[in-house]
C-alpha cells in the first residue's frame, strides 16, 4: 500500500492510523504487506512517518491556489515534476491500492495511480474538501470523509461517511493514567495549547500574554511548534518562580493522547485533526480556525460549535481568547456538556473502515 499526505498532522496521522490497522489485518490473516509513504521534503511527515518505521520518499509538489501569478507558474512546474516522480515511485513499488488523505503533496501521487491505473482511495479529514481533494475525488476508485457535513462536496455513491482515524491510544488511555504519564496531579485544573503540527504564532503570543492569569487557575501544558520553543522558554524563566512549574512546554509533543485526555480544555487551532482527536478524548475546545490563502479551518471548527462541543474564537478577538478559557475552567457543568458533546462524535471503527475500503479497492 502507498500512502500520500499533505504535510501537515492531520493529514499524516490518519494515514499512519489507516496503515498500523491494515497491518494488524492483513498479518491476523497471515498475510505479508509492504508500505509506502510520499511527501515533500521539509514537511512534518517526514520526521513522523520514518519514526513510525514506514519508509518514506520525497517528490516536488507545489501550490496552486495562491494570489501570484509567479507563485502559481512555480507550482505548477512543481506539480508536474511531482507527477513524472510519482510515476516512477508508483511504477517500482506497484501498490496494490493508493491512499491519499489531501494536501498539495497527495496531488502528483494521486495522478500518478490514475495514469497507472493503481486504484486510488481518498480521504477527506476536514469538513470542506480544498483543491487538492476536490480534484483527486475525480480521479478516485473511492472517496471517504469524516463526517456528513462534507458529503454534498464530494462525488455521491462513491463516498462514505467512516469519522477521523486516530492513534489507539486515544481509545484505551485514560484521565487518571495520561496525568500519571504527564506528572500531573489528578486535582489541577489542565489546560493544553496546541497550535498544530507547524505551530500558530498569534495563538501562542495570546497565551504567552495571558500567562499569569492562566497560570493562577491552571496547570498549562503549552505545544508550541519548533519556532516558538524559545520564546516560550523565555517567558516561563521570568515567571515567578513559584508559577514556573505550572508551565509546560514542549516544541513537539508525542504523547498528544495523553495530554488531551489530561486537558480539562483544549485551546487549538481547527485543523482536520481536531475532528477526531477530541471527540476521541472527549475534550472540551476552545478553537482558533486558521485562515490562510484560498483555505479556511473554520467549517471544522464551527461544525464541532454548532454540536456544543466547543467554543469558536476568530484570530481578531485573540485578545480575549484567556477570558473565554477561564469562563470554561469556572463552569463546570457547561466542560461536562462540552465533553459529552465531544464523544458523541467519535467513530472508534474508522480506521477499520478506511482499511476496508483500501481492501475492497485492491482486490
């Protein structure tokens, strides 16, 4: 099986789930498997897939969706250098099946299977498919997706609906075993920032700021991103010394189903993972959907508002992003609403469904 991703986590760490599943499958029947992984070079999937013990090959891939005419001149030449690299990486391994989970990456792969007449399965992890999805959901054997409110975005009687693959951890720990893990005290009030994979600079400077006034209620357990890890740092040194272990923080962190399962609240940005992860661990959200060029998280993060599992604070009302934390700290009934809410959007098959399908497609 192939696997190609669009460097960011959540596009990875579904894939990473769909592959340990299919595995177990496919040995339980005593049959042998071999994985692939395709990305770019530089991206976040290339430090996680080689740890997971996946090898992985790198090609050229490009934006297309971009404001620059210069911009989308090199993209497309990258596209298409991408593309005659994925051909030869699809000619030598000849998977059986092609999953691809979006991302400008899973592009010149996903092209590549349909010229070589590999089937191809995709996955849509966010509400609203980009460019990437939209355009290899035409070329798919099948297409699946996380949850409804994507489907009239995606090609009818060849999409299923399977919820968001996350790692087996998120289903067997729990809130007493994570903090022990942590070392945290079972009675602290817990709050993880997580700014994604890449990190989110207007996210961790609001938490920075609010740092005595968050601190003062909570435990907070702060995943900056590697380009933030210093400032970060340095903000925790000149913290009364009595407040410095009360901030953790980490550039990374792996242990992300443990420390959602300790969190009383998640503060994160709205990418695809939230839409598994926490409804996984059952976390209350406080969600910054990030904007970029010709995308936008916020589908995701209003699909878990409208179903009372979070709360939705826009980049422009940052500055009050502490106070809306506190409000969920200070109200209990509202968390155990707000998590209840989470649960009951969690689909623990969808890694086996995912695997189905890329069954069901390769035969």
């Amino acid at each position: 099986m192939l696997f190609a991703g669009g460097g960011t986590g959540g596009h990875v760490y579904p894939s990473l789930a769909v592959a340990r599943a299919l595995e177990a499958e496919l040995r339980a029947r005593g049959e042998p498997i071999e994985l692939l992984y395709v990305g770019v070079r530089g991206r976040v999937d290339e430090q996680i897939v080689p740890r997971e013990g996946i090898p992985f090959r790198a090609i050229a891939a490009g934006q297309l969706r971009v404001s620059s005419p210069l911009a989308f001149a090199r993209g497309t030449v990258l596209l298409v250098r991408g593309t005659v690299q994925a051909a030869g990486i699809v000619r030598r391994f000849r998977p059986d099946a092609v999953f691809a989970t979006g991302g400008y990456a899973s592009v010149p792969v996903g092209i590549a299977a349909r010229v070589l007449r590999r089937p191809l399965v995709v996955y849509l992890p966010d509400v609203t498919p980009g460019w990437a999805v939209r355009l290899l959901a035409r070329l798919a054997s099948r297409a699946a997706t996380t949850s409804d409110a994507a489907l009239a975005r995606l090609p009818a009687g060849r999409t299923t609906v399977v919820g968001y693959p996350v790692r087996d951890d998120f289903w067997t720990l729990d809130r007493g075993t994570a903090r022990r893990r942590l070392g945290i005290a079972e009675d602290a009030a817990v709050v993880l920032v997580t700014a994604g994979s890449l990190g989110a600079r207007a996210v961790n400077d609001a938490v920075i700021a609010a740092l005595p006034r968050l601190l003062a209620r909570a435990t907070v357990v702060h995943v900056t991103g590697a380009a933030d890890e210093a400032r970060a740092a340095g903000a925790r040194a000149a913290l009364p010394v009595g407040l410095q272990p009360r901030y953790l923080v980490r550039p990374y962190l792996d242990a992300m189903p443990a420390a959602m399962h300790a969190a009383d609240v998640v503060v994160s940005r709205a990418g695809a993972s939230t839409l598994g992860e926490l409804p996984a661990a059952g976390a209350p959200g406080v969600l910054v959907p990030g904007e970029y060029e010709g995308w936008s998280q916020a589908p995701n993060a209003e699909y878990l508002a409208a179903r009372g599992a979070a709360v939705v604070v826009r980049n422009s009302e940052l500055g009050r992003l502490a106070e809306r934390v506190l409000e969920l700290l200070a109200d209990g009934p509202r968390r155990t609403a707000m998590a209840a809410a989470m649960r009951s959007l969690a689909r623990p098959g969808a890694a086996k469904e995912l695997v189905g399908l890329l069954v069901e497609a390769a035969a």
